[in-house]
C-alpha cells in the first residue's frame, strides 16, 4: 500500500498516510499544527505509553473492560491493548507521533495520537485489519476508558519529568560532583590566590576552591530530588473537570500504584483531583529547582573557564584539556569549549523557567490548564540539557584538567593581599600603607618587609606562611 488511505472521525472524512498507525484525529492535528517542526519529545510518548498500560491493568482488574458496557474485551483482546502500550512505551513506534509541540493546549491531540496508534496495534497483533472502519479495540472506548485528556496528559508529564530527573540527571550530578572531590582532594595542597570582585584576595588552596564547587553539586543533588518530588503526585482518575466522571473510584489510585511500579518512583494519586486536573504548580516548583541547578552549573563552569584564561595573559591556574582549534584566524589558539556549552545550555534552562512559570500562572482557568504541550516539552528538554551537560563536562573537561602549581604558586607570593596576615602585628593602617607601597614600587610585601625590617626575619616569615593563612589559627 502507498500514499494515503481515507478515516473518518466526528467530523468528517480525513486522508491519512496509507501505512500509518494513527487515524483521522492525530491527521487533522497534523494539518493543523504547522508551527515549529517540534514534536513531542520520545520521553513523554514514552510516559504516555506507561500511562495507557497501567489504565489497562486497571480497567482490566476492575472489570470495566471486559464487562457490559459498549464493546466488552475477551482476554485476547485484553492481552492485545496491553503488549500495544507496552510497544508504544518501549518506544517501538516513536515515529507515529507527528504532531506539533504548538497545539491543542489541553494536549487532546497527542492524547488521541497515542490512542489511535495503540488501537490499530492492538488490532494487527490480533491478526485483524488494522484499517478496518470498525476497531475491535476502539481508541476511545477501550484504549482511552476511564480517562480524559485533561488528566492523563498532565500525568503522563509528571512521570516524564520525574523518570528523566531519576534516570538522567540525578546520576550526571552525582558524577559530576565526584569529579570534583577527586580534584579537590588531589589539589588539595596547591596553595593559590583568592579573588573577591575579580580582585586579589587572600590566599586558598586549589583543593578548597574545587570543594567548594563539589559541594555546590551536592546541594544541587537535593535540588534535583526536590524538583521529581514535586511531581509526584498524580491527575489520573480526574477525568475531564476533575470530578471523575465515567471511570471507576478506585482507578486513579490503581494507575498511580501500577505507575510506581512500572518506575520505581514513588507516584500517588492526586490528593485532590480538582488541584490535579486544573493547575500545574507541582511543574512550575520542579522547574524553578531545575532553574537553581542550571545557576550553579554556569557558575561552575564559568569560574573554571576563568581559572584556565590563558595560557600566557590569564590565570591559567589550570589546563583545560585541548578539544579543538578555536579560531578561524588565530593559528594555535584554543577555547574552553566545554565550559561555554554548559554556559549556554544552562541560560536556556534558566530562560526556559519563564515560560514554565507563565504557562503555570496564565495558563491555568478554572479546570484546566491549556498550556500542557509546551511546559512538558521544554522541562523535559532542560532536563535533557542538564543531564546531558554533566555527562559531557566530566568527559571532556573535568577529567583530564590539570592543576598548574607553578602559576598558582607565582600569584600568591606576588600578590598585595598577603599583607592581611600582618594585621595583628603593625595594624590595619600601617598594613595598608604598606601594600600601596609595595604596588607603587612592584616590590612583593615580603621584599618590603625585609628591607625596612618592619617584623623580625622568623616573625615575618610565620605571618607570610600562605599555607598558615588558608585556615583559621588560634
């Protein structure tokens, strides 16, 4: 078969890509949504494929498909709809979902794109004629009973974005920071300058300035375990307004428990379905976690790119590995690439917080919120960044760095602010001077010391101590 086959939905008839899974409904979306060429990302038809299983299990345990309602299930046909979602979950059709990020705000016509492909799956592994006007296993009746849109869409994000936090950023956090207790351990006698407003200030050891961006990852690891617990909760069993019309009272509890069983995370049905159905604050909570994630990996990344300025003019406190030339013009001139991808992934998720949070707070009315499609799209893609960023930064930069100590060592005995640590000896004053003299005359702080004989050779020589300075003495 090529070209195109005629379906028919509610509104007429529709010309559908002959071997196509999808029918008339995800067609017309098709046609309709021409904005930006983004579909939906794998993860969350993924979600949705779960969200179907497990409203398949409970339909089924509850009697509700195989009863006597419109079109009853024999077990064959029962054990077809699940092996479908299950398919649709393992991601085994990923390109029958066609349709446009920009679309019906409700995500009605995803919904239906998922229904549509299951049932016509469902069908050919029945060994019947997917094409069939007449659907054995109908994408409303039986694939979509006990559901609306308005409450598995939003349930199919939560455990989109909570599953990809689990599976993918958790883990390149967790790696990342180990990184960088490795680093701080190793450098952990490298004793180096401080700088305060981009000026000199007392001295550090490498170790501690690297323990400090580690521990910056550890915070974020809490973050990002805040930011899945947000989503916890549920919609499903909501139905269309909240009220659970047309599907059994115990069916939303039964998908949660079949959901957190099919993730291992700990989902649970909306404590009210009415919050559930219309307002989307879990997301727009996990979102400004992952804003707080994506401010410190920038200001991780930028600060390392800053510490490996160089090789000759900057700090160059550390090398950066080379990945790649990095001028068109400049012959032997290289970037740290790494870090100013991080750089720009991160500022899309800090930009990407924005439309999370207008899309939570204007898009809410009464029972519904109509701005689904985009805000689990792009959570979703700031996880992805994130994770992905992490993964990449450990590789490629964080792994084979390497501490310079000659220029670190270089910068401190250089440096004015070491006359801080003579303070409790000739006062704030007399140190003061001191250091503009000894900037006036490009003279180091012990060079002045020593000519003008200002503390005895061994008193000097204990207060100039850099490492004496890099801990609080009694």
């Amino acid at each position: 078969m090529s070209g195109f086959r005629t379906e028919r939905d509610s509104m007429g008839e529709v010309q559908v890509p002959a071997e196509a899974y999808y029918g008339a409904q995800t067609q017309r979306a098709v046609e309709n949504f021409q904005i930006s060429g983004n579909t939906l990302p794998p993860s969350l038809i993924h979600a949705m494929g779960k969200v179907k299983l497990a409203a398949a299990h409970a339909n089924r345990d509850l009697g509700k498909l195989s009863g006597t309602g419109k079109n009853p299930l024999n077990d064959e046909q029962i054990k077809a709809l699940v092996s479908a979602a299950t398919e649709v979950f393992e991601g085994k059709y990923d390109d029958q979902f066609p349709i446009d990020v920009y679309q019906t705000g409700s995500g009605t016509s995803s919904n239906m794109n998922v229904n549509e492909v299951i049932s016509n799956r469902a069908i050919e592994i029945l060994g019947e004629d997917r094409f069939a006007a007449d659907k054995s296993v109908h994408p409303n009746d039986h694939v979509n009973m006990g559901q609306s849109t308005n409450d598995t869409f939003p349930t199919a994000i939560h455990v989109a974005v909570a599953t990809s936090i689990h599976e993918q950023l958790i883990p390149g956090l967790e790696k990342m920071a180990a990184s960088l207790k490795e680093k701080a351990k190793a450098w952990d006698q490298i004793i180096k300058i401080g700088r305060t407003h981009l000026a000199d200030a007392t001295p550090l050891r490498l170790g501690q300035e690297f323990g400090g961006f580690a521990r910056q990852l550890e915070l974020s690891i809490g973050r990002a375990k805040r930011a899945a617990e947000a989503v916890y909760e549920l919609p499903v069993g909501g139905t269309a307004v909240g009220s659970g019309i047309n599907t059994h009272p115990e069916f939303g509890k039964r998908v949660s428990e079949e959901l957190a069983k099919l993730t291992g995370i700990a989902f649970v049905e909306a404590v009210d379905h009415f919050e559930g159905n219309a307002q989307r604050d879990g997301l727009v909570e996990c979102h400004a976690e992952l804003k707080t994630i994506a401010t410190t990996l920038f200001n991780v990344s930028n600060n390392i790119r800053w510490l490996g300025s160089g090789p000759r003019c900057g700090f160059y406190e550390v090398k950066i590995p080379d990945l790649q030339p990095g001028s068109s013009i400049m012959p032997g001139k290289v970037n740290p690439v790494m870090c100013e991808s991080m750089m720009q992934a991160t500022t899309r998720v800090i930009g990407n917080d924005q439309t999370i949070t207008m899309s939570g707070a204007a898009g809410g009315q009464f029972q519904l919120n109509i701005m689904m499609p985009v805000m689990g799209f792009t959570a979703l893609e700031s996880v992805h960044l994130l994770a992905n960023s992490c993964n990449e930064f450990v590789k490629l930069c964080l792994e084979n760095m390497e501490a310079n100590e000659e220029a670190c060592n270089a910068a401190v005995e250089n440096s004015l602010s070491m006359v801080t640590s003579l303070n409790p000896h000739i006062g704030y004053e007399k140190a003061s001077a001191l250091a503009k003299e000894a900037f006036k005359s490009g003279k180091t702080i012990r060079e002045l010391c020593t000519e003008q004989e200002i503390l005895p050779a061994e008193t000097l020589n204990e207060a100039l101590d850099p490492m004496s300075m890099t801990e609080p003495q009694a």
